[in-house]
C-alpha cells in the first residue's frame, strides 16, 4: 500500500476518534516520515525494510535529533502500519531508545517582565495580546488555550471552565485581574459574534505569532508551553503547593508536576541561605 495512503487513512480515523492536539501531533510526525521516505524513492509500505529503518535513524541522529523526538516518530510508524492492518516486522521489532531526562525551558523574570511590556506596548493585536495573557496566568496547553469558550468564562471569580483538556477531564483555572480587564474590553469589542468560541486561531498561526515575538525580544528559545512550564515554577518559588500545582496544570499525576519545575543554582543559593543565615 502507498505510503501516502497509509497516512491519509491513519488521520482521517484519529481526526474522527481522538482529540485535536492528537490529530496535530500524528499529522507533523507522519507527514515528515513520508516526506523522508519519498525522498528515498520510498512510497510502498513493503519497501520499508531493516535497513532502510537503520538509515533512517543514522539520518535523524545526523541531524542532532534526540532520542525523545526519534521514539515520538518510530511510535507514530508502528500506529500508521497498525491501523492500516500491515505486518512489518522490521518496525514492530524497533525498540525505545533510551531518552535523556528534558530539562524543560522557561523564561527568567526578566524575560517575562520584557515580554510583559511588550504586550503593554500596544504593539500587537488585542487578541494575540489576550492569549499570551491567557496563557501566562493559566499555564494551560495551548489547545485548551483554543477551544476556549466565552460561555465558560466566570468574571465573579476570574476562572475559565476548560472543557477541551489532554487528559479528557475539565478543570478551572484561574486568572488575573490584569486578563480580566482585556477579556471584557476584547468581548466587549466583539459581542456582535454569534460563535461562542474565544478565539478564531490555529496551532500553527500562535506558533508564528510566537517566532515573531522571539525575533523581537531576541529569545533564544520561546513557545507556548514555556510559558506554562514557567507559571509552574514560579508558583513553586512563590511556595505554593506541589498539589495546587498539579491541580492547575492539570497533570494525571504530581511526578509529571515536579518535572515541570525548573530549579536552578539561584534558587538553591537562596533558600540555602534561608536556612544557614
């Protein structure tokens, strides 16, 4: 069968059966694999042998491809031949390679703080602005960031009802005053609008947004899920915590939460200092 095929088949049954961010996830890997192969002269699914797969994993770890991305690819594989019924027992041999612990980014006070008055700037659009606001008080995960609605939106105590969740369970999360004053004038401004949907943005298009804001603040690195990786730790240096944590990211379980904070060598100096002074 055509690879092409293949994966025709494989998105259409996640877009029918799981979650948006799961589409997305399988749509950047798969499309990516086949690209590579096409570009062996590899388009049949019985052309896909042991060494055309030892190649392909010489070729990503020439290209500084971690472990983490390379398995995340390999998986993606294993499930297109699954769901399309196609024994390869080359890939169904391939095992896990062995992933370094992630040292998740996220941003120094000063980065947030320049990046706080960048939106203050009045430089971007009201709705960007809103998001990342959105995203800096809530750390939620950029797809449940978009399928937010208006009608979950409780102004008497600054929560958002987020419906659409990784985890498949909903859960509230708070916000600032400072969001509270730019979601009312953005509703406001837009209360003409029938759709109940918060925001009209892809994945793609924040990701842009992102890039271009990184450029402007000379960020090495700036996406998203920095932004909910860094509401973590700043909570926790705030003391807040690890189970309120958890409750507000919204992890299945606290393990995940303490990955998510970033301790460095101020933080340990500090409270080192607390303690001995």
């Amino acid at each position: 069968m055509l690879l092409e095929t293949m994966k025709d088949n494989y998105l259409e049954y996640v877009k029918v059966n799981l979650t948006k961010g799961t589409y997305e996830f399988y749509k950047v890997h798969l499309n990516y694999l086949v690209r590579y192969f096409k570009s062996k002269n590899i388009i049949n699914s019985d052309e896909i042998n042991k060494k055309i797969l030892n190649d392909y994993i010489l070729f990503e770890r020439n290209c500084k491809v971690s472990n983490a991305t390379i398995n995340k690819r390999i998986m993606a594989l294993k499930q297109l031949f699954k769901l399309n019924n196609i024994s390869n027992k080359s890939i169904e041999e391939l095992k896990k390679f062995k992933e370094e612990k992630r040292r998740f980014n996220v941003l120094t006070n000063n980065e947030l703080n320049r990046l706080v008055e960048y939106l203050n700037s009045n430089v971007l659009k009201e709705k960007n602005k809103l998001l990342i606001y959105i995203l800096i008080d809530t750390g939620a995960r950029i797809n449940e960031v978009l399928h937010i609605k208006k009608s979950n939106i409780n102004f008497l105590n600054n929560t958002i009802y987020l419906e659409t969740t990784k985890t498949h369970v909903p859960r509230m999360v708070p916000f600032t005053n400072a969001t509270l004053f730019l979601l009312k004038d953005f509703m406001n401004r837009n209360n003409n609008s029938k759709d109940d949907n918060l925001f009209d943005m892809t994945i793609s298009g924040v990701e842009s947004l992102f890039c271009r804001i990184a450029k402007r603040l000379h960020l090495n690195k700036f996406h998203p899920h920095m932004l909910r990786h860094t509401l973590a730790t700043k909570l926790h240096r705030k003391g807040v915590s690890l189970m309120i944590i958890q409750k507000i990211m919204g992890h299945a379980n606290v393990s995940t939460t303490e990955r998510y904070i970033h301790v460095d060598i101020d933080d340990v100096l500090y409270f080192y200092n607390q303690v001995m002074e």
